[in-house]
C-alpha cells in the first residue's frame, strides 16, 4: 500500500492554536469586507450594481 497525504488533513506537527487564530483572521477580514460592501449598498445600491451590469451583451 502507498502511503497517501490528503491536502485537507493536517500534519502531525501543524499547531491547532495557530490554525485557530488563522480562521478567526480570516473570519474577521470576511466581515470588515462585507461591512464595506453593506456600507456601500446604503448609500447608492443602484450604481453599485450598475457596476455588474453588461452593457451591448459583452
């Protein structure tokens, strides 16, 4: 049997305290984002999504 390492597993020596503090860093950059994309939406949601529109089917 080969021995296989899955990319989702973690390896025996990773810390799970620092891989804690890594998804609450994240969590916390998720949030100030979408913060940001609420505080726009409430002051000009139309251009807001103006910005996706396709214009002439491009």
């Amino acid at each position: 049997m080969s021995n296989q390492i899955f990319a989702g597993a973690p390896a025996p020596d990773d810390d799970p305290i620092e891989a804690a503090g890594q998804v609450q860093a994240r969590t916390a950059s998720i949030d100030s984002l979408l913060d940001e994309i609420d505080s726009v939406l409430e002051t000009n949601a139309e251009a807001f999504v103006q910005g996706f529109v396709q214009k002439g089917g491009q």
